[in-house]
C-alpha cells in the first residue's frame, strides 16, 4: 500500500499547477493528475507522494499545514 497527500483539485489546469509550485517552494514535490469526474468533468488533482513510510507521510503532512495547505491521506494499492 502507498500513501498521497492530495491537497486539491481543481477545473483549470493553471490553478493546479500554481499549487504545485507553490509546494515547491516549501521543498515538496507534487504531482498534478487529470480525471474525468461525472457531473463534474475534468479536474486536475494535487497530490504529494507516494509515501511507503507513514512517518514520511506525516512530516509532509506538517509541513504542508505550516504552509496553511490542507493535505487528505489516499491509500492506493500498489
């Protein structure tokens, strides 16, 4: 199992990408993810990972909280 912070998801593509570099900044590297959403449509997700280490996991956690960005744990299998 593997762990992502998604810290966001947005309709326009700049918007996400304006989150990821303000992520890097902080020294976290993000990726932007798109998918089709029914009712919805397309929308672009943030997310910080994977983590294997939820330790790792939870120090990104703070640093992102320190940075005033909400972080949401997805598991995925692997």
């Amino acid at each position: 199992t593997v762990f992502f912070l998604q810290v966001g998801a947005f309709q326009k593509a700049a918007d996400a990408d304006n989150l990821k570099a303000k992520l890097a900044l902080t020294g976290l590297e993000a990726s932007v993810q798109e998918v089709t959403i029914p009712d919805k449509g397309v929308m672009h997700r943030v997310r910080v990972g994977p983590f294997r280490d939820p330790d790792a996991m939870n120090r990104a956690r703070t640093l992102l909280s320190q940075s005033g960005v909400q972080g949401t744990v997805i598991k995925q299998a692997e």
